[in-house]
C-alpha cells in the first residue's frame, strides 16, 4: 500500500473479497459518498463471458477469449451527474442486466481463470482508473491491478450469510433458485476464485480485513468511510 496521504480525489481505493461479501452495495455508495468514480472489475469479466457465450466461443481457448477481450470495448460508470444506476457497456450495447444471468454467473470464473485474458483486463483496468480518484472492486485489486493503492479493504462474511444475500437479490432479479442452489453454485466460484493460479482472490498483507456478518450495508459503509478519512489527506 502506497504510504503517501493523498486527498481523496486522487486516491485509488481497493475493495476486494468473495462473492456475496457486500462489495459492490459499499463500493458504490463509498464512491458516492466521497463524490469518486466506482469501478467495478467483476461486471468486465461478465461482459467479456457474455460476449463469449452469445458467439459460442469456447471458454478453454485462452488465447480466443483474449483476443476478444482486447478487441472489446468495455466501458462503464454512473449516468452524467454521477447518479445512479451504474451501467456496463459492452460494445456500445447495455449490457448492465445481461451480466448478472445466473449462465454468466455460472461460467465467468472459467474465462476469468486463463491469464492471457488477466492480462488484458488489468491492463484496461489500470486505463480507466487513471489518474485515480476511483473506488476499484474485484478479486485481486490490492494485490495485482493496484498493489500501490492508498487504501485497501477486504471485506469477508461467513458462507451462510453470503449465500443468503446473494439468494435476496436473484429473488429480486425474479429468479426460481433455492437457497441451497445459490449457496453450492457460489462456494464452488469461491473455490475457483481462491485456487486458480493466477492472480487467485486473496487478501493483501496490507488490506484492513472487515467481516461483515451480521452488519447492515449502512454500518459497513460507515466504518470504511471513518477508515478512509482517517487515512486520506484533506
Ligand atoms: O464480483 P463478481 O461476482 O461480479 O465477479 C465475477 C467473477 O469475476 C468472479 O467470480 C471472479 C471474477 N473476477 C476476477 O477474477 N477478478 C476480478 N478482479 C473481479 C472478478
């Protein structure tokens, strides 16, 4: 972790865990908050597995998947004025509800696990980050897209709670799964996320590791904003 205190609109913030850990929700409204972009490194590993799917492309072909990936123009953020929804581009098309399909869900640890495809997406992630003021998610945001970054999170939550909010929100998104369905499909992602060889979900050294088991979106947002102001400048 970068030591120097900067001022938060030249900060680049690292939120990095499991699925289901709370992520995307704090990301976000952390972002807001502290009036920065919000990157979501997940949603380009979804929207290259779309892609890939829809031409049948197949999710063995490391060097297919990562030509394709360069080749992919992905572009993302909140509407003009910074508000609210965030929307993924893929291509100029609006892919932001496409690549929460649970067909996606199900393949993009395959196509995020080939490193020539890695590759390609942090070095697009280090682009569009810039020259910072960013809240970045994902898996290996603090340890390999921004290892310098001014602030690290990990943020975790037992199996059972992570399983059950990512249940609510499939319920929401009108999906027929059970619980037990959802809690299989997301602890065998884990495991592809934490065993693959590159670049493997992990916690870096330096990332201030926050369980958020039992703690509303609203009190984890909270304590990362005291965190975050305690260490940025300004
Ligand atoms: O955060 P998410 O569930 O939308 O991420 C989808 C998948 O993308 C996740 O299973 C692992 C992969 N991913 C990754 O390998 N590296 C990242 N920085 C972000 C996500």
């Amino acid at each position: 972790m970068c030591r120097e205190r900067v001022r938060a609109e030249q900060a680049i913030i690292a939120i990095d865990g499991p699925a289901g850990a709370g992520k995307s929700t704090v990301a976000q409204e952390l972002s807001r908050r502290l009036r920065l972009r919000y990157l979501d490194t997940g949603a380009m590993y979804r929207a290259l597995t779309l892609k890939a799917l829809r031409v049948h492309l197949d999710l063995d072909d490391e060097r297919g998947l990562a030509g394709m990936a360069r080749s992919t123009e992905i572009a993302s953020g909140y509407e003009a004025g910074g508000k609210p929804p965030y929307r993924v581009l893929m291509d100029g098309e609006d892919v932001t509800a496409a690549i929460r399909s649970r067909e996606v869900s199900v393949h993009v640890s395959q196509v995020s696990s080939h490193s020539a495809v890695r590759k390609e997406m942090v070095r697009k992630q280090r682009l569009l980050a810039g020259k910072g003021g960013v809240v970045v998610e994902g898996r290996d945001v603090g340890t390999v897209v921004f290892p310098h970054a001014h602030l690290k999170f990990f943020l975790t939550a037992s199996t059972a709670e992570r399983a059950r909010r990512r249940y609510r929100e499939m319920k929401e998104e009108g999906y027929d799964v059970s619980l037990k369905t959802v809690q299989q499909e997301m602890v065998r992602r884990d495991r592809l996320d934490r065993t693959r060889k590159v670049n493997p979900l992990r916690r870096a050294p330096d990332a201030l590791l926050v369980d958020t088991t039992g703690m509303s979106a609203s009190q984890v947002v909270d304590r990362l904003l005291r965190l975050a102001r305690s260490r940025l400048a300004g």
